[in-house]
C-alpha cells in the first residue's frame, strides 16, 4: 500500500507541476506523512484541480 501511495503523491505532482508552470516535490514530514511541496502561492489552484479532478469533494 504504501508503494501505490507514494506512487499517487508523485503522480499528483508530476500533473500539478505542469498545470501550474511550477517547481515541486514530495518530502516525508514526521506529523503529517508524505507532502507536496510547491513553488509559490498554489494553494488554491491545487484545492481547484483536486476537486476538479475526482480526487476529493469540496466542503
């Protein structure tokens, strides 16, 4: 499981690097797991294309 997680967060990255024009990665935090990081104030466009994207519902 934690392969196809991983596999997931580099995916999402990859796609969230080229929709944005941006720098990014994912880091191993000790509270929160694995992150993405990106360059810049993304945050909501990454909000937009997740829930565009099928991946979570908005709230």
């Amino acid at each position: 499981m934690y392969v196809s997680l991983v596999n997931f967060f580099c995916t999402i990255n990859k796609d969230l690097k080229k929709e944005f024009c941006c720098n990014g990665n994912v880091v191993q935090d000790n509270g929160l797991g694995e992150v993405i990081q990106l360059q810049g104030d993304q945050r909501k466009n990454v909000s937009h294309f997740l829930v565009i994207g099928g991946v979570v519902k908005k709230d």
